[in-house]
C-alpha cells in the first residue's frame, strides 16, 4: 500500500484519535458523588463510567440520557407531555434541568427542573401545560396523592417519578358505570363533585345555555335512544348532530320551513336556528323578530298597506296558545283583522266561501273588483242596460251609518221599474209560469224595453185577444198609436181604450155594419163558443165566412130550394164603393116575396098590406105551386070538382088596374056562383047526398 493511500491516512488518524481519548480519560477525576437514583445503578455505579452518561468519542450526553429515558426522547421529538413543553434546544440539553454530581440525596427533579418548563416550582406546576386541566377537589391534592414517588428521594427500581400516569378518570376512580359509558368522565363530570354534571365539548353541536341549560341529560340522551349516553363515543361524533325538529314539535307550516330553510341553506329540521337562538329561553322571546322576507315565506307578504302595522296589531300577544295567536292566516283572510261593513250579508248565499278578495283588491277596498260574472251567481244576471248601471242605484243605504244593502234586494223588474202597463198584466201568468224577475221578464230584456225577444208578443195569452188574419198583417201602432210625449212611467206606446175606449168587442174598432141587426134580443149571443162578430166572421176579411152563414137563423128568412140556389148577389147588389159604414154590399129589399118578385095575382091575396105567398107556394121550383084546396080555400074540391082543371073555374081577368091575370079571388063557393040556376046532375047528387 502507497503511503499516499487515503485508507492508510485514516487509519493512522483513527489510531491517534482513540489514543488520545484513552489518555484523557484515564486522567479525567470526578466533580462529585453522583445522585442516588442514578449511584443504585451497577453500570455508573462508582463514578468511573462517565461515557455511560456524558456519551463517549461518538455521542453526547443528550444521547446517553436519553438510552436510559426513551419515553423522553418520544416526548420531546412529539412535542407532548412536559418535556414537549420547553423549545427544542432547551429539551435536548438535559443538564440546563436536571444537574448531578451533587451527592446522593440530591433530588434531579427540582424546582430548577419545573423552572424549565415555565413553572415557579413544583407545587405550582400547571398542569394545563400536559392538556390537563386540574381544578375542584383535584386543586386540593398533594403531589403523592396522584404520583406515589413524587418526594421519594430514592425511587425503586423501575418506578417512575411522575411519569407513566394516565389522564383518564378510570385510572384512578372505580367506574360506577361498569363500562358502559363510551365518552370519557370528563365529558360529564367534574372535578370538584361527582353529581354537579356537565357537557364538556357539547357546544360543538349544541350549546347548553337558555332553555338548553337546565335540562337533564337524560332527557335528550335516554337510554333507549339511538343518541343514548352510553352510545356516545368518546369523541362524540360517532352519531351525527341532532336537528331541532328530532327534540321539538314545529308548529309553523311546512312551506314555511322549507322556504325558510332553503333562505339559509340548512336543512329544513335545523332552520330553527334562524329566528330561535339556543340562548333563548322561550321560543316567544320578546326580541325575536322576523323580516319581511321571511314573513312572506308564512304566504303573507308585508306589502303596503299590510307593512304598518306592529305585530302585536295582528298577532295578540295576550294569547298564549301559538296556534291562536298566529293562525297561519291567508293573504286573503281579511275578515280576520278587518270588520265586516256589510254587516253579515254575505256571511250566506252563493258568496258565503269567498273571501273579501273576492270583491276586493288586497291593497284597498275602494274601488271593488266585483265583476258581471260574479253578480251572474245572484239572482239577477247583469246584461243589457243593467251592465252599465251603477251599483249604488240599485244597492243603496237605508240610513247614513247603516251598511248598503246587498244581500236581500229585489231582483224583480217591478222593484226599480214602474210598470208601464199600469198592473194589466199582473195576473197574466201563473206562478209556475212567473220568471225569475216577474211578469215583465216574459216579454221583455234587459236591453231596451221596446225590445220584444222571439217569438214576439203572445197577444192571446196576455190580453185574449188574439192576433191572426189581416190583424197580424196590421202595424201594432194601428190599435196603439205612439203618443207624442212619453208618460210618467216613460211609455209612449199608445193604449187602446185611450184611442177607441173601452173593449167592446170588435165594434171597439170597426164599425158595425149590419146597425146592430145581428145584436137584437132573438140574435144569438154566441154561436159554438164565439161572440160578437166572430160568431159568422173570422181575421181574414169580413167577406169570408168560414163557417158559413145560417141566413134563416140571423134573418128568420131560409134559404132553400130555389132561394138556396141563387147567389148572395141576387138579393145583395154589390156597391161599386163602400158606404159610409163600410159595408160594400146593398142589404136586400126585404123578407117578404114581394119584396123581391111581382105579385102575378094583383093583391088577390093581399091582407093587412101584405101577400102570403108562403101559404100557396114553396121554395122548390120543381113543386113551387104548394096550394091545398081542400086546406087552404073555402071549397073542398070533392067528386067532380076534384077531376076538373084549375082553369074550369078560374079563367083570366082583367083587373082594375088593367092588367090581365088568372081570378082566383073572390070566387062565390055556391054552385049557382058557376052554374047557375038550372038543376043539373051535379046539383042532383048533392041532394041524395044529404
């Protein structure tokens, strides 16, 4: 090997190191007697190891302290316990603490130790420092009462001075749980009595102040319950935290939480805490408020007018039950805080369900909202002029400080409208027949009253009197002539008795052109059911007759036989213009036959004035000669004067008026009259017949 070799060079140098530390030691002497802890050990024992504790060629004493004291070197390298306490430099220098070499009863824990880690001396060490905390009875206590060697100048072998305790109560205290509590003592217990109980670590989820303060732990944490003590781990986190609503009934609306909770982003059982603290001690805590926004969420939104008031005018604080004094009330309920000013009208009726909104803004009361449509549920729908009508013309106040009535007031026509027709048609229909608004109602609407709907009038049915024929064809204001200015009642359509008086009949219209013929005691006042002039005549026209005309029942003059078979023109000469009563007819020359035809006999029959051509002669051409000799002269015509002819005896005459007709009268009934004086066998016969 070259003597330039890095090897060899430190070789030699590792030899001369170690030389040297040989002969150093064995020239060091000791500074004293080192302490009895330390002195009961065989390895330092004498005073002759010093590498033993101040390290040797390759360690320092920090090292060589901490061989023997591992837990302290964990402590001081974790930072925890009372060697975590000092700042590191001053933790890995054992000597600034813990001297020796200063006789066998010097005590290497000492108030210079407890200095160290910022104590005065011993007995005012803090225990805080280690994270316990020591108060009530604890503060009372020695030292040895916890640290059976703490004033032990010489510690056994293996025992520990302060070291090697636990800080769990169980360490110490008998368990009167038997186990059965998962969280530690502490969480419950303190340290100046056993009963005085508490939450340590419960204001992570819940403080326990206000109304949570006085309350017992059994009561939230029953032994039954998922959330029971002895459930509880140590740490307290095992279960989630409760919300409000698994403890307290909510009494608000859920739209309400919900709305609330979603504001806040909470979960809705936990949104208590918004408005209720767990300082409050009542829910109802005089300072509690609610903003508007959160008003709103209830369904009632503070909104002008509804935003002056306090809330004590809405919500009574007298009233203790919370569903009474906030009843959870409508934007539409304003019943509720607002007097009724109809006095109870529409407390009933088709109105009763709704609300003052149904007739009103939410903001003000005046003007209303009260729609047609809605009026359409009373009994009175308004269309027609009754559209534009004001409701105070119709809905008025019987007295200034009385409410304006609504419900009750009439909805029939008669009870704003004077009747024009001066009650004529007040009995016209029957009360099954009677509409909804009265009589006026069946013929007239809402529009104007001169507006008669289809199928018209039923002129029949109201007046008896029907309209048909040339009446139909007639304008009404041909019976009814419009008057100049309206009446009080505001008509203008003209009556009939005010233009042609009192109904008559058909001459209250037309004039009779028969001069009561027809109308005298032996007239039939009615023919199957008909009267006046509608006994012959019907609508269509005065010259028709529908049923006929029964000329011997009106004229006591029948027409049969020839008469039967002659037109009415035969007897009535057409006019070429009416007359003055109208009649277009001439009425006949009379009743008698020589009224009518010439009187062939020249008054041979003639008595009182008159013919009776009846007496001899019938109707029928074809037997128009009816005379019975035997009955209607004074000679029978018997044996021979049966078989002779008419003529034998009545031959033709010249009168005195110079006209030639056949002499039937007078003629002498006695046989001389024709035969003179002579007996012949006529006269012969007569004899024996005697």
């Amino acid at each position: 090997m070259s003597w330039r070799s890095p090897k060899l060079w430190i070789t030699v140098c590792s030899l001369l190191a170690v030389s040297m530390v040989a002969i150093v030691d064995t020239r060091r002497t000791s500074p004293g007697p080192i302490a009895g802890v330390h002195a009961q050990l065989d390895e330092i024992d004498g005073g002759n190891s010093c590498s033993q504790c101040h390290g040797g060629w390759f360690s320092d004493m920090t090292s060589a302290c901490l061989d023997c004291h591992a837990v302290i070197g964990e402590q001081i390298e974790s930072r925890r316990g009372v060697h975590g306490i000092p700042n590191k430099a001053l933790a890995d220098n054992c000597a600034a603490c813990h001297g020796d070499h200063h006789g066998a009863n010097f005590a290497l824990v000492n108030d210079r130790a407890f200095r160290g880690i910022g104590a005065k001396s011993k007995a005012e060490f803090d225990h805080n420092a280690i994270g316990f905390e020591m108060n009530g009875r604890h503060a009372e206590i020695g030292c040895v009462d916890c640290h059976e060697h703490a004033e032990a100048s010489l510690l056994p072998e293996g025992a520990k001075r302060f070291q090697g305790l636990s800080q769990a109560c169980g360490s110490c205290h008998e368990d009167p749980h038997e186990g059965r509590m998962q969280v530690s003592c502490a969480s419950c217990h303190g340290q100046t009595q056993w009963d005085q109980l508490h939450s340590q670590g419960h204001e992570r989820f819940l403080p326990l102040i206000g109304g949570h303060g006085d309350v017992g732990c059994r009561q939230c944490h029953a032994e039954s319950d998922a959330h029971s003590l002895e459930s509880m781990g140590d740490t307290g986190a095992r279960l989630a935290a409760r919300e409000c609503s698994a403890c307290h009934a909510s009494p608000h609306s859920d739209p309400f939480v919900i709305q609330v909770a979603q504001a806040v982003a909470k979960p809705s059982g936990a949104s208590c805490v918004v408005c209720h603290s767990a300082e409050h001690t009542l829910f109802r805590e005089p300072s509690l408020k609610i903003s508007a926004e959160q008003h709103a969420f209830t369904g009632y939104r503070l909104d002008a007018p509804h935003d002056a008031p306090l809330c004590a005018d809405c919500h009574d604080p007298r009233l203790q039950q919370f569903s009474e004094r906030y009843p959870g009330r409508s934007p539409d309920a304003c019943s509720a805080c607002h007097a009724d000013p109809h006095g109870g009208q529409f407390a009933t009726g088709p109105y009763a369900a709704q609300e003052c909104t149904a007739c009103h803004a939410r903001a003000h009361f005046v003007p209303n909202t009260f729609t047609a449509e809605q009026h359409a549920l009373s009994k009175l729908v308004l269309d027609g002029k009754h559209a534009t009508t004001q409701c105070n013309d119709c809905h008025t106040k019987p007295a200034e400080d009385a409410p304006r009535v609504f419900q009750g007031t009439a909805a029939e026509c008669a009870a704003c409208h004077r009747d024009a027709h001066g009650g004529f048609f007040e009995d016209s229909l029957t009360p099954e027949e009677l509409p909804d608004h009265g009589s006026c109602a069946a013929c007239h609407t809402t529009t104007t009253f001169a507006e008669i709907p289809a199928p018209g009038f039923d002129h029949l049915r109201f007046t008896d009197f029907a309209i048909l024929g040339a009446h139909a064809q007639s304008e009404c204001a041909s019976c009814h002539p419009s008057a100049a200015a309206p009446d009080e009642s505001g008509r203008t359509f003209g009556r009939v008795e005010e233009h042609f008086g009192a109904f008559t009949g058909c001459i209250t219209c037309h004039t009779d052109p028969h001069q009561g013929r027809f109308d005298t005691p032996s007239s039939p006042r009615e023919v199957e059911g008909r009267t006046d002039c509608a006994r012959c005549h019907d609508e269509s026209s005065f010259r028709a007759f529908p049923r006929g005309f029964d000329h011997g029942r009106w004229t006591g003059f029948q027409l049969v036989g020839a008469h039967g078979r002659v037109s009415c023109s035969s007897c009535h000469e057409p006019l070429h213009a009416p007359d003055s009563v109208g009649r277009t007819w001439q009425a006949a020359l009379g009743n008698k036959c020589s009224d009518c035809h010439f009187d062939p006999h020249a008054g041979q029959f003639e008595a009182r004035g008159a013919n009776s051509c009846a007496q001899c002669h019938s109707d029928a051409l074809e037997n128009f000669i009816a005379f019975n000799h035997d009955r209607d002269s004074r000679f029978p015509l018997r044996e021979q004067h049966a078989e002779i002819a008419c003529s034998a005896c009545h031959k033709p005459w010249v009168s005195a008026s110079g006209e030639e007709v056949v002499r039937f009268r007078p003629l002498g009934t006695e046989c001389v009259d024709c035969h003179g004086v002579q007996e012949d066998v006529l006269m012969r016969r007569k004899r024996r017949s005697r």
